[in-house]
C-alpha cells in the first residue's frame, strides 16, 4: 500500500512537471527572424509613398504660396532702379516651412509611430509580411521607442543621410539595424503580427 500511495505521488508530481514544462513550452514564442533587406526597401518605398501622398494634400499649396511670395518680391525688385538685395527667407517662408513641418510630424506619428507602437506594423510592413518588435520582448515597442524610431528616421532622410544608414543595416548582423532600429531599440523581422499587450 505504502509503495503504491508512493508510486501514484510520484507520477502526480511527474504529471505536474510535464505540464509546468509544457505551459512553459506554449509560452515562450519561437524566436523571430530577421527580415530581409529587400523586403524592408519595399516597406520603406511604400510607406514613404503614403507619407507623401498625406502630407502633399497641405504641402502642395503651402510651397505655391511660398513659391509666389517670392517671385512677388523679385518682380518688385525688378522695377527698382539700381541694385537690391531681396531676403528669400523672411517671416511668410518661415512661417509655411514651418507649417509643413508640422504637417510631416503630425502625419509621421498617424502613419508611423502609432500603427508601429499599437500593432507593429505600418501599411508598409504588413504588405510586406513584415512587423517591428521591441530588441528584447519581442512584443510591439512602446510608443516613446516607435516615436523615436521614426523621429531618427525622419531627421536622417531630411538631412539625406538615409544612405548611411542602409550601410549600418547591411554591416549589423545577425538582426540588419539602422539608426533609427539602433535608437528605438527595435528589430525588423518576418513573420504574423503577435498580440501587442505588454505586462
């Protein structure tokens, strides 16, 4: 009796050690890929498409109205007799460039931060079967490091210094990072889009 109530303890706890191990197993997720380069320019063209589709619906007339202040000043200073200096970048540019950057960062965090940080993905990405995850949980990044991931992208492609970062891409391995990857502590890879929600 002892050896039986002995026996049937053991392979109670053998039991319990099986589906401990297995709960483990289901909740540890595979380890992702990295994704390849081809994919990510495609993403990347795609996205920069929609971006600049969004932000022209104000930057088109916003440029015209900056475009045609300037050459009112040069026709006026063309009737001047002698010679005139003519400041192109007065209060009326400033004040345009000014609007269409907040144009840029205001559709960038609608079409880039928010959708990286709520799903992992942007429209890019996902047609691309490709999804953005935080360096260490694997999960969709917060939306402080999906800003920053798109602010370090925006200030190197306006600075066009984007190629720079393309090479620091092809050199890291095994994950392909670029700056803005490197800032946001976030990786590119392939596969489906896991659950967001972060513990």
């Amino acid at each position: 009796g002892a050896g039986a109530r002995a026996g049937a303890a053991a392979a109670s706890r053998a039991g319990v050690g099986a589906a401990a191990g297995t709960a483990a197993g289901r909740a540890r997720p595979p380890e992702p890929r990295p994704a390849p380069l081809v994919r990510r320019l495609g993403a990347r063209l795609l996205d920069t498409a929609v971006l600049a589709a969004a932000v022209s619906v104000v930057g088109v007339p916003l440029v015209r109205q900056a475009v045609t202040h300037l050459q009112d000043k040069i026709d006026a200073a063309r009737e001047l007799t002698g010679q005139t200096r003519i400041w192109l970048v007065d209060p009326t540019v400033l004040r345009d460039a000014g609007l269409l950057l907040i144009a840029l960062l205001v559709v960038g965090f609608v079409c880039e931060a928010l959708p990286t940080a709520a799903w992992g993905r942007t429209l890019g990405k996902a047609m691309f079967g490709l999804r953005v995850v935080d360096r260490r949980s694997k999960r969709a990044p917060a939306l402080g490091r999906s800003l920053v991931r798109w602010l370090t992208q925006l200030l190197s492609m306006l600075l066009l210094v984007g190629v720079f970062g393309l090479l620091g891409a092809l050199t890291d391995r095994p994950w392909r990072r670029g700056w803005h990857d490197r800032a946001g502590r976030t990786l590119v890879v392939s596969g489906k889009a896991r659950a967001a929600r972060r513990n």
